[in-house]
C-alpha cells in the first residue's frame, strides 16, 4: 500500500493502550512508540509498506494426555527466521530494481497488524488480531518498507459484527472491551514476556497452556476454515522435540538442555525458568498425585526463586484439591 505517512488514528489509539500502561513490562513498546507509527524512522525515503501474511500449522500432537500445550504459531520453527528469509527476498528483488527497501520481522518496531490492516491483508478482530478472509488469523505477520511507489490496496472493512465469542473465551478476562486487550492479564503475555511471578489470582486460568495461547482465535468464526495441508505450513510442523516433551520435561531441563530442546524455536524466548515457572502452574492446575515428586524437587532445589515458589504454590494447590 502507499506507505507514504504516518499511522495516525492507530498511532493515537496505540499511545493510549501504552498511557494505560496495558503493555506491562514490555518497555520496548513504550521506548519505540514513535517509530511504531511513522515508518520513516526506519527508511527515510519510504513510499509503499508491503504486507507478507503466512499460516502456521494447525496440526495437533497426537501424544495422549500429557499436560502442557504450546500455542500454535510455536510449535515448529521460529516464524522470526522463516518470515524473516521470505520478506528479505523481497526486500533484495526491490534493490536488484534500484528501490530502496528493508524487511522485518518483528525485528523493528512496526505496528504490524495496523499495516495489516491498511494494506487490505486482513482487517483487526475484537479479539485484536489480523484476520485473513478465507484463512482466519492463523497467521504471521512481516513488512517491506521501500522507496518502490506500489499500487495500493484497499482495506478490508470490519467483519465482526454483532459477535463476542472471543471475549467471553478468554480465560483470564484479558479484554478490556473489543479490540481492546490488557497485556497483563493475557496467558500469552504471562507466559512468554512477564519474567517475574505469574500473579496468582491468574495462574488457575493459565490452565493446561505452558506457552501462548489461542482461546480468543479458536473461539472465531472466521477461524473455522479447513487446515491447510501439511505441506503447505511445512517450517510451522510440529517439532519432534517438542511432541515428545511436557510439562515435566520443562520442569526437570538444566540452561544446557533447555537450549537444546528450544533451539530455533520460539520458546526460547521465556527462558529456562521461565518455562520450568510456566510447567509448574500447568502441574498445579493438571490436579495429579503423580506429579507431586517432580514439583517437591522444584520446590526445593530449582536455582531460579521464580520456578521455587511457582512449585510450592502448584504443591498447595495440589495438596487442597487431592486432600
Ligand atoms: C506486543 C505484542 C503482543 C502482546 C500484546 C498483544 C496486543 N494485542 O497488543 C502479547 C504478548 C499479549 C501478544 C500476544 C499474542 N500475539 Co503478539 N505481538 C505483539 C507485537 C510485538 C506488538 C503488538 C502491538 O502493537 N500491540 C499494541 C496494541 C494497541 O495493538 P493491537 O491491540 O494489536 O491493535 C490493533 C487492534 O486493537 C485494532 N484497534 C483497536 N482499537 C482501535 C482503535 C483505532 C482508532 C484503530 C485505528 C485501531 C484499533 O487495530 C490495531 C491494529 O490492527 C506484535 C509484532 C509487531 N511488531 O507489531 C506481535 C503480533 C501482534 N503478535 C502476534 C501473535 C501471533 C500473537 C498471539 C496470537 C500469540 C499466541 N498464540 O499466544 C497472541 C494474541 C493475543 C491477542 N489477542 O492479541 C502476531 C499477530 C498475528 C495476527 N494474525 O494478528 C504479531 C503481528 C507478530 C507477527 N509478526 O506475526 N502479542
Ligand atoms: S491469547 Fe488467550 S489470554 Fe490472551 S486475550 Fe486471547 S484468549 Fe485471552
Ligand atoms: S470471535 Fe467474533 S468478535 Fe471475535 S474476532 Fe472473531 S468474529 Fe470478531
């Protein structure tokens, strides 16, 4: 679309969710508003930003009822690296033309969704996310700012209608209202970018999930579309590394294996103890005798203070609901 500009209704209503201080700890929000709206802090000369939308896979583990689901966009490869290589062969076509041009992928701050949204892509849910008619909003998202001056497309007006189902799924009451979320109260802000404890009046609504979540998308309607065929989200595949872990496993890794069993993945970001946190709550809500050992040795021993007391309030939990 004609890029030329700057994001001015979205950037007001940006500044406002980060005035209301919905974004947490995530200070990289609140440092980078600026260029979140004007895409010329990023390349000067810009006059078109292009959209690039993948799907990720939709496939489920077939691995029985061992507790700890990961969200989808996160069960194979990092969409930061594969995005990242498709939007930079865009982004070298354009120079081979004489145009400037620079790729991101959440690797710069873009207000990606909004871009989305007036690029024609797809157009903001209530539940906030970029929905692509016919796909849904199993999607990721990447840019390309270039000089190149690019026919635009046009938006694609709201859908949403009178529908709410995708507030009344989310588990941790993280809507303030449509379109609308508080980042503190969302499982996959608590999950992923909060490093601290999980406040505890939210950890029984993390329930089963150990990183993300996909409640408000698997709730929409527009999401109800067939999967695409697996060859199709080929780099997104279920990891094998991961189908074969749980919670447990998350609870039991050392930094060197942690490393290991998340390496080009997105779930490094939390961290080992961030994860090994994450496992301990989804032990605590699973409600197994089983798994009281390895959350004593939690307990007891994990190095991080975060997983300790993470596993001792999984062990009361455990405790008031077994007896
Ligand atoms: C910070 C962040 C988060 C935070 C905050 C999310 C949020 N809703 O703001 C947390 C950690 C919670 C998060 C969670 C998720 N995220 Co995230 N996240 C980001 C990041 C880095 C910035 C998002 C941002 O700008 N937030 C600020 C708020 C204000 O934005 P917003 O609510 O999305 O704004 C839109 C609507 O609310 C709407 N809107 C509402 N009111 C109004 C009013 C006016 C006047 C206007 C004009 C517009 C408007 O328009 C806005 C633009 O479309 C982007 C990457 C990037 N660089 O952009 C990825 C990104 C948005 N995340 C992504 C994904 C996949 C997710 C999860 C699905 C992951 C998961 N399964 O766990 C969840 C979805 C949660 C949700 N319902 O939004 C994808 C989006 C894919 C999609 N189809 O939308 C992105 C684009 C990453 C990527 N490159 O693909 N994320
Ligand atoms: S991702 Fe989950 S917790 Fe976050 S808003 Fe959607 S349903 Fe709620
Ligand atoms: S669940 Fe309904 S309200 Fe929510 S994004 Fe989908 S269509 Fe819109």
């Amino acid at each position: 679309m004609d890029g030329a500009g700057v994001l001015a209704p979205e950037g007001r209503w940006l500044a406002s969710w980060v005035a209301a201080g919905r974004h947490g700890t995530m200070e990289y929000m609140a440092r980078t508003l600026d260029a979140r709206v004007d895409p010329r802090k990023l390349l000067s000369g810009v006059a078109s930003v292009i959209v690039l939308a993948a799907e990720h896979t939709r496939q489920d583990p077939r691995r029985g009822p061992a507790p700890g689901s990961i969200a989808r966009y996160a069960r194979g490869r990092d969409y930061h690296n594969v995005l990242g290589k498709r939007a930079r062969v865009v982004a070298r076509l354009l120079r081979s033309r004489g145009h400037e041009a620079r790729s991101t992928v959440d690797s710069a701050p873009m207000f990606e969704r909004a871009w989305a949204g007036r690029s024609g892509v797809g157009f903001s849910g209530k539940n906030c996310c970029t929905i692509v008619p016919g796909l849904g909003s199993h999607v990721l998202l990447a840019t390309v700012l270039t000089s190149a001056r690019l026919e635009p497309d046009a938006p694609i007006p709201p859908r949403c209608g009178s529908c709410r189902a995708c507030l009344d799924a989310c588990p941790t009451g993280a809507f303030a209202g449509p379109f609308e979320l508080d980042a503190r109260r969302c499982v996959s802000y608590l999950t992923i970018e909060n490093r601290g404890p999980i406040p505890e009046p939210l950890r029984e609504g993390i329930g089963d999930r150990l990183f993300g979540c996909d409640e408000c998308q698997e709730a929409c309607p527009f999401c109800r579309t067939a999967p695409p065929p697996e060859g199709a989200t080929a780099p997104f595949a279920l990891d094998r590394r991961w189908v074969e872990s749980d919670a447990t496993t998350f609870l039991r890794l050392d930094d060197a294996s942690f490393a290991e069993l998340t390496r080009a993945t997105p779930l490094r970001r939390p961290g080992r103890s961030g994860m090994a946190r994450n496992a301990a709550i989804v032990l605590g809500n699973a409600g197994s005798a089983v798994h009281v050992p390895v959350l004593a040795e939690a307990a007891r021993s994990d190095p991080s203070p975060v997983v300790r007391e993470a596993a001792a309030w999984a062990l009361r939990r455990l405790r008031d609901r077994l007896g």
